[in-house]
C-alpha cells in the first residue's frame, strides 16, 4: 500500500527534487512547444531539443536571462511580449502533460466543442498579466486560467504561513495596479477564502486611504513596507481602530531589525497588543509571494522567506559571474517557474539580492523543511536612478558587468557621482583584446546606461582598482552614495 504523500511544507529534500525534476521536464517542453517565443527561440539558437530535456541536472545547460537580453532590440527583435505564451489548440498536444490532455478530452465527451474549447484555453491563452517596472520599460507576467488557479494555491499557503485563517478580515493597504504585490494578495485572499476589501487607488495616500476607512473590523492589513513604520501612528491620527488586529503584513520587502522594532511598539501603543508582523516578498517579474512565518510584535527576528519548490527552482549567484554560491552566502536570487504556463523564461536574474543566501535547513522557527530566502532581501539591489550626460536614467550596473564580461573575463565597472551628475566607467584588460569598443558603447546605450568612458587597462592596474573597491562584488564600485 502506497504511504501518503507528504505536505509541500513537510517534504525532505530528495522528495521536493523528484517532483522538481518532473516538474521541470514539462515546463520547458511546455515553453518551447506551447510557445514562449523567447524561450522557442533562444533554445533553438543553442541547439537544445526541449524534447530531450532531462531535468535539474541540466538545468545549467540552459543560460541565464536578465532584463537586457529581453528589452535590447538587437538581442530580442520581438520585444518584451515575446515572454508571453502564444498557445493554439496543437501545441496542447504536444504539451505531452497528461493532466491538460485528459481534461481536455473529458470536456470535449461531456460538454461538447465549446466546453473543450474553454478547457484548451484554460492552458493556452494567456488571461492575466502583472507589468514588472524595471530599466528598460515594463516586462509583462501573463498567467492563463490554470496559472491563476496556482496563483491562488500559493495565496493559501501564504496565508498559512502567516498564520491567517478563514474567518480574518482582510484590509488590502497595497495600492491597485498590475503588480505582483497587489495580486499576490489579492489572491492570498481568494485562495484562503479571506473576507477582504482592496479599495486603495493607485498612488492613494496613506492617510487618504484610511480617512475613507470607515470598517474597524479587520484582522488583518497588508501595506505597502516602505509604509509599515509609520502605519500606526497614521492609523491612531486617522482614529482607526487597531484592536482587532493581529497580522500586519510588510508587503515588498524583508524590515530591517529597527523596522520592526518601531512597527511593534506603534502597534501596542495603538492597542493590538495582540498583533503579529510578517512580510510578503516576490521578484517582481515573479510569480508568487513568499512570505515569512510571523513574530509577535515586540520581537524584531526573522526568519527568512519560506518558498514553494514545487512551484519554482531557486538559485543564488553571484552577480559578477552567475556562478552558484555556497548555501548561506549572499548572492542575486535566480528563479525558474515550474508548473505555470502563461510565459516567463527559465532561469531568469532577478538582480534582487539575498543577503543571507538560501538554506534548505529546517525553520527554526516552523519547523517547514522548504528552501528559505533571505531573511533579508534588496529588490533591485544593482538598479540606479543616475543623471547620465544630462539625462535621467534608470539603470542596472549588471548591464555593464554583462556587457563587458562578453568581451574580457577580467572587468570592472564603476559609478561616480560628482557636481550632481553621474559618471559611468568600464575597465577592461587591454590583454584580453576585447575587440571594437564601440559595440560595448552601442550596447549599453541602448540600454540607456551611456559609459562615461571605456577604458582598457593592464591587469595590474584592475587588480589595484579591485582591492580598493569595498563590498563584496568588488568587480562593481558603486561610488554615488
């Protein structure tokens, strides 16, 4: 008799790979079949037959993906809705995932065409789409019904790890708009079967949003966490009743220790003094939230964000070389969906940077044996703001790195801001014969992220530049603070 198969927050590490390597197989036989035009394309370019896959073991034969290589022309003519699944009825045959095919058959016997037709689409098309903002423009997250459907599932075990439960009240203090913070719980709420209200507009102010709060009932409250220290003071100003609470939920990012050390004793001076605080997190070309397992308030721990491996690969690199990191060491977050269709790319950089690395040790705290990020993450951790020649830029240093890393193995880029203006310099070795110079300056002009100057230096010199370079990606030197 076959044993009962384990919770997803309870399985050992070989069960969570087994079902990962499944996984895996049928999400890149369904983006390169179903079609992801990117992921079609660039897998064809490098001659890998999506058929032939095997799974977590070759998961780095597959190269890493970053915003440039999707928002520079040259390197993607389709532009950014080449990340969104264009389905037909066909490439559900060839799918080859049998769940899809069944239900699809089970339409069509007991409902007809136009059933069946709906079940099809419930795979193929894409119905959704969050826009992830970034250097460059907006990239879309299209999800299909089915993706949504997952969506939902990790929105109740958001809610799990929170520590919510059905008979909550949510209050959605995250402004509406195509954001995976919005969505995410929004559909924390569908998936649970939370009561909630998400009635805060886009670029609403705080207290505008609490004047028009007329409900004191909620139980729990999800903002913004740029926004969650000063949360109770603006809710006792606005005479909200907090003494029902008890989640706050920090949506966007990890708090800092001090964070939460002021978001705990304004709640316990506003009256819920039986409040709890948590925090939500997801890349923002992601699909899911993750969340942290939840501390009274009062207690400024941490645990790290609890993630769903049967819902995405997690990798951490490092910035400079995409190489793997040692379990715990800080690097940039790299994530690979399993199981939805709608689009997206494997291995995808999310430049977010994970301070404390991943483990897949035990919560200490819930004892969940899923893979934990953090606990402290910096989204967009290599993404400036800079006044580049005289125009404004939003831009990534890891474009540079990236660009630069094509032509030498030995680089270094560096920011420098003086007389209110930023200036953008790319080493490379002068040994390494990087070729014509003017490729990399069309490259990242593109990418709006213009150099400064391009300078070809011996190793020496890049070597003296490295060691007083301070951090510890030295290759990138973030002189504008």
């Amino acid at each position: 008799m076959a044993g009962v198969a384990s919770a997803w927050d309870e399985r050992t590490p070989k069960e969570q790979r087994r079902l990962q390597n499944l996984l895996l197989r049928k999400t890149i036989l369904q983006m390169a079949l179903g079609h992801v035009p990117y992921v079609r394309t660039k897998l064809a370019a490098l001659g890998i037959e999506a058929r032939d896959f095997k799974g977590i073991d070759e998961l780095s034969s597959l190269p890493l993906t970053m915003r440039r290589d999707i928002v520079d022309p040259v390197r993607n003519p389709e532009g950014p809705r080449a990340l969104i699944l264009r389905g037909t009825a066909e490439g559900v045959k060839r799918f080859s995932d049998r769940s899809v095919l069944r239900r699809v058959a089970l339409a069509r016997l007991f409902g007809g065409e136009e059933v069946q037709e709906l079940a099809i689409e419930a795979a193929t098309r894409a119905i959704h789409v969050h826009l992830a903002p970034g250097p460059g423009g907006r990239l879309p997250v299209a999800y299909t019904r089915d993706d949504l459907d997952l969506l939902a599932r990790a929105g109740g075990r958001l809610s799990a790890l929170l520590g919510l439960e059905r008979h909550d009240r949510l209050l959605n203090l995250v402004p509406a708009g195509p954001t995976l913070e919005f969505w995410g719980i929004y559909y924390m709420a569908h998936g649970t079967g939370l009561s909630a209200v998400h009635f805060r507009r886009e670029r609403q102010d705080l207290r505008r949003a609490l004047e028009a709060f007329d409900d004191a009932a909620a139980t729990a409250i999800a903002i913004p966490a740029d926004e969650a220290p000063m949360f109770p003071d603006v809710a006792r100003q606005e005479r909200v009743d907090l003494s029902k609470l008890r989640m706050l939920i920090a949506v966007g990012r990890s708090l800092t220790a001090d964070e939460r050390a002021v978001v705990g004793e304004g709640l316990i001076a506003a009256g819920a003094t039986d409040a709890r605080i948590a925090a939500a997190y997801g890349s923002a070309e992601g699909r899911v939230l993750w969340g942290e397992c939840s501390v009274p308030a009062g207690r400024t721990e941490t645990f790290g964000f609890h993630t769903f491996p049967d819902m995405e690969i997690l990798e951490v690199v490092s910035p400079e070389t995409g190489d793997p990191v040692p379990d715990r060491a800080p690097g940039e977050i790299v994530i690979t969906p399993l199981g939805f269709r709608g689009g997206s790319v494997p291995r995808w950089r999310t430049g977010d940077l994970a301070l404390g690395g991943i483990t897949t040790e035990p919560c200490p705290n819930c004892g969940r044996t899923v893979p934990r990020i953090g606990p402290t993450v910096r989204r967009g951790a290599w993404q400036r703001v800079v006044t580049l020649s005289g125009r404004r830029s939003w831009i990534d240093l890891r474009d540079a790195g990236a660009a630069a890393a094509e032509r030498s193995p030995d680089w270094q880029v560096e920011l420098r801001h003086e007389d209110g203006a930023h200036q953008l310099f790319v080493y490379l070795s002068a040994q390494d014969n990087p070729g014509p110079i003017i490729d990399l300056y069309e490259d990242l002009k593109r990418l709006r992220s213009r150099p400064t100057q391009i300078v070809l230096v011996d190793t020496a010199e890049l070597a003296a530049r490295r060691s007083t370079a301070s951090g510890p990606w030295t290759r990138y030197w973030d002189q504008s603070d």
